[in-house]
C-alpha cells in the first residue's frame, strides 16, 4: 500500500506490486500503441483508396501548358548501434498544367514524364484523377488553344 520511499515510486519495495510509475506506463502504453496502429492503418487505407479512384477514374485529354515541376522527397534514414546506416527515400514528381479556360492543377507524374516536358511545354496532357498519364507536346509554330 505505501512504497518505499527509497525506489523513487518504481516499486520492487517489501509492500510487492509495481509502483506508481510503472502502472502509469503499463496504462499508457497501450493506448498510445492503439493511436499509432490507428493512424498508420488509416494512412494504409487513406492511400490504397485514393490509388484505386485515381485507377478507376476515365482518362480525359486536353490542351494545356506546362506550368510548373516540382518534386518531394520522404523518406528515412536509420543509425544502427554496429554503425552501419540504412536509409530510404522516394522522390514524387508533379507536373502543374494550365487548360484553355485558365484553370491550373497539379497532377502526379506516374508515367515518368518530369524529364521529357520542360516548363512552357504546350499540347495535350492525358489525366486520369490526380495522375499525369501522357503529355504530346505541339511542334513548335502550331499553337492550337493558349
């Protein structure tokens, strides 16, 4: 019932039964272990439903300019105690089109198109959802819409 003094609350005293810290610890602990399993199946679902909507979504081609390249890198890099490093990383590549009626959206490259169009590019871009599938660039002196 009362604990040592001496064992700064851990327990281990002649009284038996953990101390206050460590029940604190065995009661947080899951539920923190839950928050995380939670956020990280939400994120598994949240990206294999966006996947499949962009997969099912009908493939639209229009006349557009090339407005902008960006990329974005995630990843993480891991310090192991026999000093071997291991790290991951993934590059997403985004190309930004402008349409004929001045609309602007950002469109993920799956088809490995970032190094064959340069900004200024104009000609058809094919999307499927949030996904750049295929850009035709205009031969230069055809300029068809903008």
């Amino acid at each position: 019932m009362f604990s040592d003094p001496m064992d700064g609350g851990f327990g281990g005293g002649f009284g038996g039964g953990p101390g206050p810290v460590f029940e604190f610890i065995f009661n947080v602990f899951p539920i923190i272990f839950g928050i995380v399993f939670v956020f990280i199946l939400y994120t598994i679902i949240r990206s294999a439903v966006q996947h499949a909507k962009n997969a099912r979504a009908p493939r639209e081609s229009s006349y557009a300019r090339i407005i902008s390249k960006r990329t974005e890198v995630t990843g993480s890099s891991r310090n192991h105690h026999d000093h071997h490093n291991s790290s991951s990383s993934r590059t997403y590549y985004y190309i930004t089109l402008e349409f004929d009626n001045g609309e602007r959206k950002e469109y993920l490259d799956v088809k490995k198109l970032y190094g064959l169009v340069t900004e200024g590019d104009t000609g058809y871009a094919a999307v499927q959802g949030d996904w750049i599938v295929d850009f035709e660039r205009e031969l230069p002196g055809r300029q068809a819409g903008l």
